[in-house]
C-alpha cells in the first residue's frame, strides 16, 4: 500500500483528495494543525463522506491518520512517503513550506532516495509552483540539485463544492460533497512513476482546464453570489433559480468562455455543455451553499490572475463582448460583510478614492480605461 502525507484535514481535505486517495487503496495521514480533529482522525481512522447529486449515498474512508502539523511527526512522516497533497487555502501555502523543506532536508539525511511528488490542490493558478518556490527559499542551496532530481512539484487544476456543513448525527468528522470532482494534473512534472489514482487525470495542458475551472467555475460561482447578495439571496442555490441572474450569470460564463474556446481551442458545443453542468451544480437541493461564503474576500476575486479580471482582460485580449462580466465585477464592489477584512477594506477604500481608483489599485486595470467607465456606472446602478 502506497502513503500520502495530505496537509489540510478540513472538509475539503477529508471530502476531495483525502477520499480519492484512500479509495485508490492510498494509506493518508492528515496533517492539520486542529489539535481536536488530529485526535479524532487518530483514534477512530476512518470517516463517513456523504456524497450527494441526483441522489445521496454515504462512503466510508478508511486507512487515514492524523499528526499534528506543526510537530516532528508530520516531518517523519515526510522522511518516509510516497506523496504529499495539500488542501490548505493559498494563504497557507507560505506557512507550511518551511516543515515540507525540513521534511524534504531529513529524508535525504536519511538516505531516501525515491521520488516524491507534491500536489497542492489549492484554489490558485499553478499553487504547486508557488508552493516550490517558497520550500527552495528554506532549503540548504546545496540541496538544490538533488531536489530537482528527485522531488516533483506537480501542478494541478481541482474542482468539487464542498459547502462548510454542521456536523451530522453528532458526528465531527461526516462531511457532504457533491458528486462532481475534477483533479487534473500535469503529467509532464512527476518524478518517478506517475502514480494511478482513480479521479486524478493527468494532461499535457494543464493551462487549458486551470484557466476552465476559474473562468467557468469560479467566475459564475462569484458572480452568482454577489447579484445574489445584492438581490437578499442567502445561498447560492436561491440565486441561481432566481431567473434573471441566472441569466446573467450563464451570459457572463459564455463571454469568459469565448475566450477559452478562442485560446485553447475548446469545443463550443462541448463548452456550452459544461457551462449548464455548472448551472445545474450551483442549484443542487443537497448543497447548502452561503452567497456569503462564496463571496469572501473580495479583494482576493478581483486580483489580475483571479475569476473576475482575467477573463475580462482576455476579452479586451480578443475585443469580445464583456458586458455581464463588467456587471459581475460592479456586483462584486457592492459586496458587504462586517466579518470579512476584506470586503471591510474595500468598502472603505470605495469611500475615500471612489470605483475606478479603488479598481486600478486593486485590479491593475488602467484608471482611464474604457472598462472601468463601464463598471463604475453599472456600479452606480444597481
């Protein structure tokens, strides 16, 4: 039996890549730094997965442990595996580079030289890179060489909603995940034999389906959030049967995805297709999804490489139609939340430098562009 080290033992962690690994016959240990779920992973080794589409079945995941993150244990465990796997938020990324390079570092001490591959599964374009960059960072530069040679930093594109969920029958560990999961990952970056897990493709193109899932799943997921919020949605599913943003919200997928089917070459009928394949997940009656949730960190969402922006600077790229994209961006400057620094900052700098400086400053678009004219009057009305 193969080992994975999986970093992140929250409900993405537990619902997503945790699952498929332990069902590909993958022995996982957790490593989380939630001292009462590490103990409750150890003691019983295994959890209930509720999995629900057209209809609900519940899986039991077995051959799993937990350590604690930030002790040894997660560093010995590191020595010895065959994998480790990340589902931890970008922002986290940063934190746990140092103990994977310490783990990396004692590996070598103790003389084991297999390939290992690391995946991190995180929300973010090419994250498994950036999480490389920040492990060199902590690395003896001597080492550098031989970690070329024998670890993998494996790039991967994932998508599966996976809603925060009160804890089911008394039981802490249960967690609901729809029955859509997508993992893909870029053969070309493994060292060794590319490991066979049922639910992980492999490509040559990761850049054609990362740029996919945020320009379809993650824009429309957005967008759908923030006219829902706007409109007194509470989740995500209310919005999306509310007929004009779903409307909207499918022309604003089709306009990102002209710009998928033009640079990568996608096929418009398939593409079309996939698109209502995410209109029907938004409005799965098993997943209760906060507008809220989804829309967090608005800053973040409206980044140059994030869901909102590059879509909307690969249509100004192909002088295509933008107009519901430009909406959604509008909707999301409209967002509220006293819990969320974020949206706490944006709404402040909305007051004091007004829609297009605060757009520029955060976007990177230019101050005078025709685009931010566009948001800030669809701003000013609605």
């Amino acid at each position: 039996m193969k080992n994975a080290v999986h970093f992140g033992a929250g409900n993405i962690g537990r619902g997503f890549i945790g699952k498929l690994l332990a069902d590909a016959d993958v022995a996982v240990t957790f490593a989380d730094v939630n001292e009462p779920l590490v103990d409750q992973i150890s003691h019983k080794q295994e959890y209930k997965v509720k999995v629900v589409g057209s209809q609900c079945t519940v899986d039991t995941v077995t051959h799993v442990t937990a350590v604690n993150s930030a002790s040894n244990d997660v560093i010995e465990q590191i020595v010895k595996t065959d994998l480790v796997t990340t589902a931890v938020g970008p922002n986290v990324l940063d934190i746990i580079a140092k103990t994977i390079a310490k783990g990396i570092e004692k590996r070598l001490e103790a003389g084991n030289e297999q390939p290992l591959n690391i995946i991190a599964c995180e929300n973010m374009v090419r994250g498994t890179t950036h999480l490389k960059g920040e492990v060199y960072q902590y690395l003896d530069p001597q080492l550098h060489a031989k970690v070329d040679e024998l670890i993998g930093f494996v790039d991967s594109a994932v998508d599966r909603i996976v809603p925060p969920a009160e804890a089911a029958n008394d039981d802490p560990l249960e967690v609901t995940v729809e029955s859509f999961s997508e993992w893909i990952v870029d053969e070309q970056q493994f060292k060794g034999e590319v490991p066979q897990i049922s639910g992980m493709e492999k490509t040559d193109n990761l850049m054609a389906f990362v740029e996919r899932k945020l320009f379809t799943l993650n824009t429309g997921h957005c967008i759908t959030a923030y006219l829902g919020n706007l409109k007194g949605h509470r989740t995500i599913r209310e919005a999306i049967e509310d007929a004009e943003i779903r409307a909207d919200v499918k022309q604003a997928m089709c306009e990102s995805g002209e710009v998928l089917i033009r640079r990568y070459g996608f096929d418009r009928a398939l593409h079309a297709a996939y698109i209502e394949k995410i209109l029907g997940r938004f409005a799965n009656p098993y997943l209760i999804d906060e507008v809220d949730r989804v829309g967090r960190q608005p800053i973040r969402k409206l980044g140059a490489n994030d869901r909102l922006i590059k879509p909307l600077l690969g249509t100004i790229e192909y002088g295509i139609e933008n107009k519901t994209l430009l909406k959604g961006i509008a909707a999301a400057l409209k967002y509220t939340n006293d819990s969320d620094p974020q949206a706490i900052e944006l709404q402040t700098s909305l007051q004091e430098n007004g829609v297009k400086k605060t757009l520029a400053y955060y976007t990177g678009l230019n101050e005078n562009s025709a685009e931010l004219t566009q948001i800030e009057a669809l701003y000013l009305q609605l």
